[in-house]
C-alpha cells in the first residue's frame, strides 16, 4: 500500500511503504490565535470559515467583494512593448516608493566567437502602468543580459547599465543617479566579467572583475577605474592542483594594501558576523572548519567534524548570533547532518540528522521563514528514503514534522508507522523544482510584514498526489496549514498582507487573477482582459508594500511583450483604523499555560489585522508588537558539543562515540549537556551548570602557520580576496581558485522573463540575485565549500 503524507513543496517525492490511511473525519486542530474580549462569536465564525479556503471549495462560507468589477476594470492598464519576444525582458525596480520600473528587452545572436544584439530600455514612473521609450539615453547599445540593471541598495536612484560596444573595441558604462531620468556614459579600461557591484555602505563605491582576472575599484561611481589585484579568478578548472594552497586576504584601505589572513585554505565564507574558513590539515587528506569574529585577525578551530574530499560543508544560514552548518555524511548518500553555533560561531550542536543535500545537484530545501522568528523547513531523507518536512520553530532546537492541513482529506486504508506523520503535509521547494522537475513554479514566500503568513505549494497523499501540487497558507509561521488554491499557481504578498494575489500557472493562455483579503481564507476572481495572455511572469514592487502588480506575457501571435498592470487600490475602499486590528500571540499552544508563547526566551504579542477588515494598511504601516521575557526552560537550551535530541525528545542525550571524551577543540574542558541559544533572550528559571575552564585559554588556529602539503612549485601566486572598508561593512568575496563567483555586496531585485519557458521552470523570478533583501545591510548568500572550490 501507499503511505500517505503531505509534502510542502520544500520539494520533494517519498517513497512507498506499507500501512493505512485515515481519511478526513477527525477533527481538525483550531488555528492558533488570540482575539480580544468580547469576541467569541465571532471566532468560532473564522475558525468556521477556515476549514476552506480554495475558492473551488468555499463559495458557501465566503461572500463576494461589491464592486470588484467596476473597482479594478477602471484600474487596469496594459501596455505592448514595440520590440519582439524574442530574446529577454528583464525588470529592475529603481528606489522604494518612487514607482519607477527599468524594463530592459535584449535580443542577442552568437556569431563567430562574439555576440551581437539589440536592446531597448523603457521606464515607468507610475507602477508599471504606462512606459516610456528611453532607449536613447543609452545611445541604442546593445546591453548584455548577464550584465542586466544593477540598481543601488541605498534607495538613492543609482542605476548602472554595462553596454557591450566591442565592435569599437570595449565596453562602455550608463551612469544614473536619478532614477533612470538621464544617464551619462564612460568607457571602461577592461572588460567586465561579471556585473558591478555596489559597496552597501558607500554606493559611490563600486567593485567588479575582468575576463582577465583582475580586481578592479572605483571610488566615484564608475567615472574612473584602478586596478587593486591581479590573478583573482573565478573558475576552479584553471587550478586544480592548488587545492589547499590558496591564501585568504583582506584589504581596509580599498586595495591600496592588503594583508593575509589565513592560509593553506580550501574555501572560505562569509556569513552574518563570522568568517569560515575550510582549512586543509595533515598531510591534505582532511579539512577542518576555522572561524573568526574579527574580520580575520584571530581564528578558532570549530568543533566540527573533519571532512574529506568526497564530502563538504555548507552554511544553511546565518545571522549576528548564530549558523547553520551542513556537514556531509561520508560516501554519496545526498544527505548529512546540520548543526548550530553559539555565539562565537566556535560551539556547535547536532541539530538534525539525515538533512537532505544532493551532492550532484547541490540541491537543500532549507529555507528561513521571514513572517515569524525562530522558523526554518527542510526535508530529510528517512530511513526507508522516503522524504519528509520538518520545520523548527525554536532556531533549530528541536525539529517536527508538519501537521496535517485541515481541510485536506486522507485515506482511511493507509497508515504511516506513527500517527502524528500520518497525512502530514510537505512541502516542494528547490529539489522538488531541480531535481524531481515537478510543477512547482515558485518557491515558499514570507515577509516580515507579513506577519505569521506563509504561501507554499505543497501535497497530501501519496507519490501520485506529489506529481499535481496545490498552494496551502499558513498564518501562524508554519504551526497550521489550510488549503487554498488548487493546482500550482504564481503568487505575491501585497498591501503587508491585506492582500494576496494569484495567477494559475499554465501552459494555456490565461485572463484571471485570484485574490484574497483575508489571508488566503477566500479568494475571489477578476478577468483582467478579454484577450487571453500567455503568462510570463508576475512582478510587484520589493517588500510587499505595494497595492500594484504587473502580469507579464505574450498573445497568441507571440510577436510582442504585454504588460497589464492591476491596481488594487481601489478595491479596499478605507484606511485600517485601530478597530480593524487584533492582539495575536505567535508560537501560542496553549492560552492557559504561563509559558504559551514562549520561544527563544520572550513572547511576542502583535497586532495583526482582523480577517474580515477590508482596508488598506498602507504603504507606511509599521509591525507592532509587545515583548515579555519568560523564565527559561530545557527549550531555551541547545545541547553542547557531544550531545544531542533524539527524535521527540526534549532531553540532550550524550553520543555514544563522546562517552568519556573531554572536548579539546577551541575551549578546553568539559560541558554539562545544555547551553543558551544564541539570541535567546529568557530570565531565570532552569540554568544548568557549565563546567569549562577558563574562556581566554583557546585553541588559536593555525590557518597562518601551515607546512606545505606538497613540494611542487607554483609560479603563479593563488590568492582568495576578502576586501573590508571601513569596520568590515563593506564585504566581497572573490576566489584565485574558486568555483561560482558569490559575493556580499547586495544586487537590487532584477527579474528575466523569457519566451517559451518551460512549465516546471521557476518563471520570472530573480535570476541576477535570488537573495534579494530590502535594506541596505549586508547579506549572507548560502554557499558550500563543494560548490566554491570542488
């Protein structure tokens, strides 16, 4: 028989095993939330309503909107590009609430080692709704799509388009600095390899590499060029043979000098506060993990497994307190073991075992939740390698299995071993999408002001069910999921959640958009043109904050790109008032319990808006919310190096091959199972004895004094570059010997819509910088030392 189980597509397929299935009569759990006094009626009515959210399953508990007709038809724009669908069409947004949108269409034909091609540049200032040809500003020049629109983290109106003008011998730069309005131009004294990047703290500041594997700088925003470093490459196959003899290096002056920080490196990261470094040991046979907190001027060895060549590490995640780091088990299982760090990046704790990561397609499903803290979901390969979800709430503490959506429906002849995995739903996110080629057209998206929302494609039932994935909303940070939308579909977050948007994804043409006022409980259609459209892609303004959405495709004909614009404006007819909002506890289980609530040491009650308000929050709406500290618990607690949590257990076990062994790694001496997550934030209550000896005696590294690995002799100087500017806010990293080039400097949003995408393709999502974050601060891009320099 057939287990049953549902798969958030975090992404991925399960196999067969025998059992039972219960179908659809128990219970479902209520959604946790807290309302005030008063109003009980009307929380049964909403616990009522969201049994069913797909609009295919509820038009008996939902009522239409009035109005939405006349509301959006007048509100609805549409405008065709004169250039073909042939070739590109990438979007760039261009500051934060300016309205002004950089479309770019690029048709480029290979030709005897070259490329030649057109490109036309367009710019709206309302949205998207109607565009200008400006394809004069930058003198009709062909601009390479891999170049594409680099717009200034700083919201300042900074653009840079990099113009390939070789058949006058080089390449020329389009300079703006007011949103797209005039741009000047200068040529460049080499030839850019990849797009210009900005420094976060000064955008004046821009870095990039040539086809040369020089390191080039500027200081004025592109109007002149030094060369700070030679033989900075960017392609592993050209040195092979110095593996573990690279040199890891820093500037503070911006090139002018620069300094060695490590040495005999393997690869090295950057992520949040820390700087890892995969340090070769021995005879070269092995690699251990190092880490600093001081942007390299001291390092320690992390309480990590060795690793060798067959396997890698990679960071999952990181922030100003803590990682998540992936060790690969030994052999090509596709799986390891993900553990996190204390504060000092040097601690580590078994976090999760079997954690699914394909060594061939460098595929991981684990993903940070941006609309509650604490929340993480990934898949795991299980003993019978059946994939399953598990999510954390707790920054990786502890680890479960989703719950079971409650408007879904199992069989009743099938049982998992467990009761609480039957049914359970999965997610499908990036190895459902590369590796399974499902049909998923879009991975699982937060916000975080969005509050507790989740939008996921995901499935309940057996491998067949996996095949046809429907999207689920979650509005508690993953603790309850509830079917919205059959099938997969394209969707956004706008207004801060007060409005969600949705367009089925097919390879038909398609006239319809869903949306939703109340967190995917119900959702209504609008027809948006009477000439269907054969649907691109869908676009909004970064930080869903934005009323507006743009629906981009191509008629029948396929001739030429169309865009139409739905405001959504007009529909919600008032401004939110203070009536409209509701205290909403996160992580509540339990209202009762004195604890309810408490994760990573405080509670955190916010005012989330009520789901029958139809208002506008606006494009300045701020999250509120309240802070209380709880006393600690064992769930404020990691276990320490040596220790772990067996599969639902709250207890920290020791692991049988550290019985007896003292830990001599970076801090000598001893531990007592437990120690305080990172960030956690609890006052009094259990506090279990550490027992370490004294915190300055540290193993200090040796990642600066190696003996060489072999006696060959290298002609070529092999360096890794890490370039500081002023305190370490100003970060890029670059490989002499490195595999991708990935980097710390923020790339605003940049979209590529082409024609004839394929149905199980990610479609017009970001293809420059899928790490795309709104501020301005710098970023960590997930990375493994297989993938920099394997």
């Amino acid at each position: 028989m057939v287990s049953a189980s549902w798969l958030l597509l975090l992404g991925l397929c399960f196999s067969a095993s025998a059992g039972g299935e219960q179908r659809g009569g128990g219970k479902p759990s209520e959604p946790r939330r807290l309302q005030s006094g008063g109003d009980e009626e009307r929380h049964v009515l909403e616990r009522t309503e969201l049994s069913k959210r797909s609009a295919a399953l509820n038009e008996q508990t939902c009522t239409a909107l009035s109005g939405v007709e006349a509301a959006l038809l007048n509100n609805t724009n549409t405008f065709t590009f004169k250039v073909r669908t042939m070739g590109s069409l990438s979007l760039a947004w261009v500051g934060d609430g300016s309205g002004v949108l950089l479309v770019l269409t690029t048709f480029q034909v290979p030709l005897f080692m070259m490329r030649f091609g057109q490109s036309n540049l367009y710019r709206s200032e309302d949205y998207g709704k109607t565009f200008q040809d400006v394809t004069h500003l930058i003198n009709h020049t062909f601009i390479q799509t891999e170049f594409g629109i680099a717009i200034s983290p700083d919201q300042s109106g900074k653009v840079i388009l990099t113009g390939d003008v070789s058949d006058i011998g080089g390449f020329r730069l389009f300079r703006s600095q007011d949103f797209g309005l005039t741009f000047v131009s200068n040529d460049l004294p080499f030839e850019p390899l990849i797009q210009m990047l900005y420094n976060p703290g000064d955008c004046n500041t821009l870095l990039t590499l040539s086809i040369t594997s020089e390191l080039w700088l500027s200081e004025d925003f592109g109007a002149t060029w030094r060369k700070i470093h030679d033989s900075v490459l960017t392609s592993l196959s050209s040195c092979l043979d110095d593996k573990g003899m690279l040199e890891l290096r820093k500037t503070v002056d911006y090139g002018r000098s620069f300094q060695t920080i490590a040495t005999r490196v393997y690869s090295f990261v950057l992520g949040g506060r820390f700087v890892f470094a995969s340090i070769m040991t021995g005879m070269g046979t092995e690699r251990m993990i190092h880490v600093s907190v001081d942007g390299g001027e001291l390092w320690n060895m992390a309480q990590l497994p060795t690793v060798n060549h067959e396997q890698f590490y990679s960071i999952l995640a990181a922030n100003q307190d803590m990682i998540f780091m992936h060790v690969d088990d030994p052999g090509d299982s596709g799986v390891g073991t993900i553990y996190v760090s204390d504060d000092r990046g040097t601690v580590f704790s078994k976090s999760l075992e079997r954690h699914l990561y394909t060594t061939t397609g460098s595929d991981t499903d684990f993903t940070a939740i941006a609309s509650l803290r604490g929340v993480y979901m990934t898949s795991v390969l299980t003993e019978d390698d059946a994939v399953e979800t598990v999510i954390t709430y707790d920054q990786g503490a502890k680890w479960e299995t989703l719950h079971r959506p409650q408007n879904s429906h199992c069989s009743t002849d099938t049982v998992l071993l467990s009761q609480i995995n039957c049914c359970s739903k999965h997610t499908h996110i990036k190895y459902a999408i590369t590796t399974m080629r499902m049909n998923v057209p879009m991975l699982p998206l937060s916000q975080p002001n969005a509050v507790g929302l989740i939008l996921a494609h995901g499935s309940v039932g057996d491998a067949e069910s996996a095949l046809s994935p429907d999207v689920y909303v979650s509005d508690d940070g993953g603790y309850t999921w509830l079917l919205a939308l059959r099938g997969p579909h394209h969707y956004a977050i706008l207004d801060s959640g007060g409005l969600l948007v949705a367009m089925e994804h097919s390879n038909s043409p398609v006239n319809q958009i869903k949306f939703s006022t109340d967190e995917g409980q119900c959702w209504h259609t609008y027809n948006f043109t009477n000439d269907p459209l054969h649907f691109s892609g869908m676009d909004s303004e970064p930080g869903s904050r934005s009323m507006n959405v743009s629906l981009w495709g191509y008629r029948n004909d396929f001739s030429k790109w169309v865009v139409i614009t739905v405001d959504f404006r007009k529909l919600l007819t008032r401004d939110c008032n203070e009536g409209d909002y509701v205290q909403w506890l996160a992580h509540s289980a339990d209202p009762s319990g004195s604890n309810d609530g408490c994760v990573l040491g405080y509670k955190e009650t916010f005012l989330r808006l009520r789901k029958d308000s139809v208002c506008w929050n606006g494009r300045d709406y701020a999250v509120t919310k309240k802070l209380s500290p709880c006393p600690c618990t064992v769930d404020d607690y990691h276990c320490d190096f040596g220790y772990y949590r067996p599969a639902n257990s709250s207890e920290c076990v020791e692991q049988e091959e550290m019985k007896g062994r003292p830990l001599e790694f970076c801090l000598n001496g001893t531990t007592e199972h437990y120690r305080k997550i990172p960030g956690d934030q609890c006052e009094g209550g259990f506090q279990p004895d550490r027992k370490e000896t004294d915190l300055r005696r540290m193993c200090t590294s040796n990642a600066l004094h190696p003996h060489s690995l072999v006696s060959s002799y290298y002609e070529n100087e092999t360096t890794i570059l890490l370039l500081s500017a002023v305190a370490g806010v100003w970060l890029v990293k670059k490989y002499v010997c490195g595999g991708r080039s990935v980097n710390l400097f923020l790339v605003h949003r940049y979209s590529v819509m082409r024609e004839h995408v394929e149905a199980n393709k990610i479609e017009g999502v970001d293809d420059i910088d899928t790490h795309y974050m709104e501020t301005g601060k710098a970023q960590y891009n997930e990375d493994s030392d297989q993938d920099l320099l394997e």
